[in-house]
DNA sequence: CCCGATACTGACTGTCTAATCAGTCAGTAA
DNA sequence: TTACTGACTGATTAGACAGTCAGTATCGGG
C-alpha cells in the first residue's frame, strides 16, 4: 500500500502497475490479487490509508492545546505546501482521478471535508474568544484552504512560478485579511 | 485534436485511446499515427490547442476595453469555475499530466503564466488609475487566482461541497478586500 | 502430530493496444 | 501518358498487463 502510493507518485494513478508494486516489496504480483482482489482497489485503498494518516496527524495537532491562533497556524502549516510536497502529489493525482473513480473522489472529499471542517472550527473557536475578528468563518476558512490548493498547484506542477516564501507569506497576508487585525 | 479533448475529458489522459479517437472522426488509426507519430504527440498537440483558445478568449477579453474594474471583473468570470466547468476537466487533468510529463508541464505553465500576467496588468493598472487600492498587485493578483483554482477543485471534484453561488460570494469578498478598502 | 486455514507463488491466458507497413486512390504537374 | 505526392486505410504484429488457477509452504490450535 505504501508501495503503490510510491507508485501513484512517480507513475501516476493510471501508470500504477501490479508487477512494479510486487517487485518493489519483493512479493510475487499475485499477491497483490490475493489481497485486494483488483488493482483499482489496491490503489483506492493505498488512497484511503493516505487520508487516514493525514487525519491522524490533523487530530494530532488539534489535539495540542494552546491558543486557538497557534493551532490555527499549526493546521494551515501542515497543510501549506511548503513543505511534504509528496503529500500533494498524491491529493493532486486524486483531485485528477476523483473526475471519473466516484470511490476515489468519496474518499478524497471526506479528508478535504475533515480538514476545513477543523479549520471552520478553530477560526469559529478564535471569534468567539475574540482573537479573530472574522464575520463568516465559513467563507473565511474555505477561501483559506482554497487558497492553499491553489498555491500547492503552482508549487508541484509548475517550475519556479512561486517560490516557497511568497507561498509562506502570501497566506500569511491572505490570514491577516481574513481573521482582521 | 478536438476529439481528443473530448477523450480526455472522458476518460483522462492515460485513458485516450487511438481507436476511440479514430471512431469518433470516423477515420483509420493508423490516419493518427500519419499525423501525430505518437499519441503522446497528439495529447500535447490537443492541449496546445486548447490552451491557445483560451489565450485567444483571453486577448478577446482584455481588448474590450471599457473601465479596469470591468475587465478585471470579465477576466475573472471567464476563469472562475462556476461556468464552463468543462474547461476545468481538462486543466486538472493537465496538472496531474504535469507532475510527469514536461511538455504538457510546459503549455499548462505557458498559459497559466498569461492569465495571472493579464491579473497582474490589470489590478496595476486600476492602483494607478486610482480605482484600486493595493499595496502587492502581483501578490493580490496570484492569491486571487490560486483562489479560484482551489475552487474550481471543490466545483468539479467534489460533489455539492461548494455551490456555483458561494463561489461567486466567496471571490467578491476576496477582491473586495484585496482590491479595496 | 495432524489438519485446516491462511499466506503465498509460478506459470499461464486472454485481451487490449500502440505502432508499422504495404498498398490504394485522387489529384496535379510536365 | 507518365511520374510523383500526400492523404488515407486494412491487416497485422509484438509487447504489455490484469487477472486466474492449481498448487506449495507455513503455522496455530486441538
């Protein structure tokens, strides 16, 4: 399963192939068949452990207390695309594959909805402890995240177009805007 | 070229198919192979062409003339994702294609590049009429596209996350901020 | 120690498909 | 008429690859 994400990365999810996933853990490709049955369901489910690592490492930070700006600011860290940016390749292939796989694209949409969920929470959490000043958290959070998707786009499938401080400090301007002075 | 579009928007990049295209012209394969060489040949040529359209749509635009803001404001609703959200497919699938393929990389960039220089040109030219206030046209001008391309994800990958009409709210108060007081 | 289950394999197979190639045909120039 | 070109095709091929199947090895519990 973290063989076929290697896979998925370098190949792409319609280049992922049964004997390259055997030999790279040196297992026989009818192995792969034993356990998943087909290839499309190795890759939907390599796709969905990925997702599930990436809530655990979301809980994981939600779960670290401190002032609601200081997870804020942890969460959208971890989701800029500054650094890990392997991890967009993978959600970047998805976004692709999700166009036609409906299973891809359930299991896509419930760690993009879990994200900006905690992320609605914590801008919500932070008006109502005053810290922010933010008239529709909602909206706030979604352009904010949306934003990072974008910029991850340019960061992973372009060459140089934005460098990784102007990604920093653009959502860093985009947070002042949204979250008030 | 056109038929090819219409496959990838169907099945992805990986998923195009000389004999698919070949039938829906009603020609012999082998009169793509005469043309193209190769089928990876024909994929960029197909995205060269549509990547020229949209240049050309967007020279239409800027040619129009009238106030910035109205430019501005017809640049955008032609990128935003609410409508020809078939145009979207294909730009997805051009990032994916992206992250391996350096000459698809290479048009997808091309163009990409010409949109946010229009964004760039115009917000500069609406600070320096006075209709704009905006210390980074540059800045404003990629997080406002980064935006819509975060969006354009939630619109065409995901189902019903984000309707048309939150989109278009969500990028007015996203240029009204950026744009003005 | 046996037995059933579970993990695993090597050898196949059927299918799909990019690419090739030899050749047809309509047009055109001399 | 002849020579030649460019567009186009039908038939074919060689390779790639998902998936199958009939087994073998391993192991834990009775």
């Amino acid at each position: 399963m973290l063989a076929a994400l290697d896979q998925v990365r370098q190949r792409g999810i319609a280049g992922v192939r049964a004997a390259e996933v055997a030999k790279s853990l040196d297992v026989s490709t009818s192995l792969i068949f034993y356990h998943f049955g087909t290839l499309e369901n190795l890759i939907v489910e390599a796709f969905r452990h990925a997702a599930e690592a990436d809530l655990a490492r979301l809980r994981e930070i939600m779960a670290e207390g401190g002032a609601v700006a200081k997870r804020l600011r942890a969460v959208l860290d971890w989701y800029a695309p500054t650094n890990k940016a392997d991890g967009w390749l993978l959600w970047i292939e998805a976004w692709a594959g999700s166009l036609r796989d409906t299973e891809l694209r359930s299991v896509a949409q419930r760690l993009d909805l879990r994200w900006r969920e905690a992320v609605v929470a914590l801008i919500a959490e932070g008006v109502g402890a005053g810290e922010f000043n933010c008239v529709d958290p909602r909206a706030a959070a979604w352009r904010l995240t949306a934003l990072l998707d974008g910029l991850a786009v340019q960061m992973v499938a372009r060459d140089g177009a934005v460098t990784a401080a102007e990604c920093t400090e653009w959502l860093e301007q985009a947070m002042r805007h949204e979250l008030g002075r």
